[in-house]
C-alpha cells in the first residue's frame, strides 16, 4: 500500500483530515509548509500508507485539499 502527501489550506482541514484517517487505522503526520510564491502558509498531512484509501475517506467525509500527490 502507499504512501503521499495532501496539501490544506488551512489548519483545520489538516487536522480534520488525521483525525479522520486516524480513526480508520491510517497514520498521518501534519506539517507546516510556506507557500514562497503567494506567500501564505499550507499544511501537508503526510500519509505513510493506504494512500488511495485515504483520498477515498477525505472524499467521502467532504474534507477539502488542495493537492494529493502519490508517492509510490
């Protein structure tokens, strides 16, 4: 199963987003990114695995990301 990287816009969707994932088994770290071009702050949830799985719950639960990026 694989891993990546999704990309919020804002702190509360990161961490809607690990709870979620973590309430279905799936670990998930929140890093805070700065975005140099538009100069605002994201927030990345690296997924260490059941990457497809996790995009399907986010997608399920209506959560909002800007980015998924596979990394497998």
């Amino acid at each position: 199963m694989g891993n990546g990287v999704i990309t919020f816009s804002t702190i509360t969707y990161a961490m809607k987003a690990q709870s979620l994932l973590q309430r279905n088994g799936i670990k998930a770290d929140i890093i805070k990114t700065q975005d140099n071009l538009l100069r605002t702050c994201q927030y990345r949830l690296n997924v260490h695995y059941a990457f497809d799985k996790a995009v399907g719950l986010l997608a399920g639960a209506n959560i909002t990301y800007l980015i998924a990026i596979n990394g497998e």
